[in-house]
C-alpha cells in the first residue's frame, strides 16, 4: 500500500480487504499487506504491480499520470463529482469499462476500493486574499490539481504522506493538502499552518486496488467475484468511516485549536476553473483515451449536477 501503517481509514480500508478475501475465500486466497517502511516506495505501486514485484497494490490512481495521463481521471478532478456522482459513473455510467481499457495496457486489473468523500483545500501558514498571494507558494498537491495551481503560479510538488508533516515544518512546502480532519489531525498540519481552506480540488477521491493481470488472469472465477466485491465493499466501507471520523474529529480539533476556516476567495477560484478547463481540452488533445474518459464523465457531469442540485443540494440548504 501506498500509505504508512496506522494512516486512518487508509490503513483500515486496506486491511478491511485483504480480511474480507480471506474470510469469503475460506482461506484459499491470503493476502499479505507491507507498507512504505517495508517496501520503501509509496508513489511505486504502480511499477511494482506492473512488473510483478508485487501481485497487487493499494494506491490512488492520479498518482502515476506521469506513466499514462489517463489514470488521472479514475481518482478524482477539480470540480469534479461528488462520491455519489463518481459511483454512479463508475458502476452504471460506463466508468468501469474505461478503467478496464487504461489499465489493461499496462498489465494490470484496477478496482474502485475506498473513497475519502469531499476533501478539505489544505493548510497555509497564511491567509490567502487574492491570486497574487498564492504565486511562488509551494503546495503539496497531487493529481490534476497540482497542474491546474502550477498554471496559475504555484509550485506543487508530491510527497509521500508520511513526509509531510516534517516538510511544511521545515519550510519545504507552504501549504499542505491531504484528506480531511481524522487524517490531518493525526499528522499535526494545524500546530504549525492555522488557515484550513475548503475543498475545490478533490470532491471524493476513490482509490484503488491495481493487481498484476497476469496473475489475476490465472485465478478461478469465484475467487476472481470475492475480490471484486470485497473492493467495492472497502469503497462504500471507506467512504462511510471517512464521514464518520472526519465529523468527529473536526469536533475535537475546533476545541483544541485555533483553527482558521476559509473559504478561497471568488476570484482564485474563478482562475482555478478556467485553468482547469483549459488543462482537461490540452490533455483530451495530447491523449485521446484521457479525452474519452474526459467526455464521458463531462456528459454525465452535465446531467447529474441538475439532479444533484434539486436533491442534495437543495436538501441541505431547507435542513
């Protein structure tokens, strides 16, 4: 797995898994799960699932664009869906016929399996009034987000989640973003970056088990059914202990400390949109599996923020 032993809901989710395989396969399939301090490579999953190093791995999906610009898309976008929009897409909208077809060229089986819900816009040592104040910041920020900050004059930069905390101490980055309150109340962001922004950027990031196709090829079918539907049972389980945690961590963290909340302002997040924009009709053009998994979730983007809006939305604001 990509993330540290004790990681919250990251750590569990993967756990949760590896458990519930073994427990439906009656002990026919175990699988063994080593961290970063085993195997010394958070960002590498990909490559070493790829190769099999390791027969499957547990990771967020944008992380490897630098490898194929169309695995972005499967974790999350700026302005993207929201958890329930993403499922709908992946399970019923054609979403998982494309995470088929991206992966497949690189020898490796993708299942959707753990969903942080709406993540939060990070920590800032400083207030942040207008796009001026965020040209030359370094961020720690992943995925098509970090593209979308470094046109606008930010230097995102990616770091394993258990340098983090030592990085924005340090001064190696300004602004930290990682999940929500359950996650970075354990890493301490607040002690030392008391301005926490609202979510823009990753509406629910899904992660993802990838397996080693070749390997996956040789199992039965009933075992090949158990890990399918132990991944999306670790999606939804992740998504509902993200929620869970993150409200009662949130209670907790606004007793302790003097934690800032802000939203961005209109303006920054005027550009970010059109940079954003701009960036998904240069990546559909350079890559036209990236551009079809661009559309499809456009097109089905365009119809569920209508009913999202009449639903949710509206539900939230009478409540």
């Amino acid at each position: 797995m990509s993330w540290p032993d004790g990681t919250p809901m990251f750590h569990n989710n993967v756990h949760r898994f590896a458990g519930n395989v073994e427990k439906m396969s009656a002990g026919r399939m175990r699988i063994t799960v080593d961290s970063p301090g085993k195997h010394k490579a958070p960002l590498g999953i990909f490559d070493m699932v790829r190769s099999g190093a390791y027969e499957m791995g547990h990771t967020a999906s944008y992380y490897y664009k630098g490898k194929d610009p169309a695995t972005t898309f499967f974790t999350t976008t700026p302005f993207g869906m929201t958890p329930t929009e993403m499922n709908a897409w992946y399970y019923y909208g054609g979403g998982l016929e494309l995470l088929d077809e991206v992966y497949a060229r690189h020898n490796i089986v993708a299942f959707p399996a753990g969903n942080t819900h709406l993540q939060m816009g990070g920590w800032f040592k400083k207030e942040i009034h207008s796009i001026s104040d965020l040209k030359g910041l370094k961020m720690r920020i992943p995925g098509l987000a970090g593209e979308v900050v470094s046109k606008v004059g930010m230097k995102p930069v990616s770091i394993p989640p258990g340098e983090l905390y030592t990085s924005l101490e340090r001064g190696t980055i300004d602004a930290v973003e990682w999940a929500g309150p359950a996650n970075d109340e354990k890493l301490g962001f607040h002690k030392i970056a008391p301005f926490y922004y609202t979510g823009w950027h990753e509406p629910g990031a899904e992660l993802h088990i990838l397996i080693n196709k070749s390997s996956f090829d040789t199992l039965p079918e009933d075992i090949k059914i158990i890990i399918t539907v132990a991944a999306k049972e670790a999606s939804f389980d992740m998504l509902s202990e993200s929620f869970f945690r993150n409200t009662i961590a949130w209670q907790e963290m606004k007793k302790k400390n003097d934690i800032k909340i802000r939203t961005f302002p209109d303006d920054v997040l005027r550009v970010f949109k059109q940079a954003n924009d701009e960036l998904l009709n240069e990546i559909a053009i350079k890559s036209p599996l990236a551009g079809k998994i661009i559309n499809s979730q456009k097109a089905f983007l365009d119809k569920a923020k209508e009913w999202s809006r009449i639903t949710d939305a509206d539900y939230l604001q009478l409540r």
